[in-house]
C-alpha cells in the first residue's frame, strides 16, 4: 500500500490476505470488531477510498470466509463465500 501515490477510489486485497489462506479458521478467525477490521477501517480512512478483501470471521459459532467493503467513513458491507 506504501507504493499508492495518486489518489485511488478502490484498493483491492486477496483472499484471506491478513492470515494467508488456511483451512484453520478455529485458530485464525477473529471476530467482526477484531483488529483486521480495525485495520481495514483506518487504512480506508487514510486513503479516502474503498478497501476490500476477505478475512477469517468467527460469528455465532461458525466460521467464515468473509469479503469485507469497507468505506473511509467506517461503514461496510460484507459477503461470506459459500460453495
């Protein structure tokens, strides 16, 4: 991201890109308000734009591999992957 010097509307991240992609969720998932999403929201804020990319979600007791759209204002929208 260092490397971003113009202005972008959209940054676009891998699949699992804070964790790599793991079948282990039960040791890499975090919840809706753990640090990638807080990472997620500071780093959209930064650049003024869109940032997205999934991550490891653990909700209710389930695992997901969660697209997350998060805005600069902290507002977001999000997908699980589903087979």
């Amino acid at each position: 991201l260092s490397a971003i010097r113009e202005k972008t509307n959209l940054i676009i991240l891998p699949e699992m890109f804070s964790t790599g992609f793991s079948m282990n969720a039960e040791k890499l998932a975090e919840p809706m308000d753990g640090k990638t999403m807080k990472w997620m929201h500071k780093t959209a804020k930064q650049y003024d734009c869109v940032l997205t990319g999934s991550i490891i979600i653990k909700e209710n007791e389930k695992y997901y591999n969660r697209l997350i759209w998060m805005r600069a204002d902290g507002s977001y929208e999000y997908d699980d992957k589903r087979h």
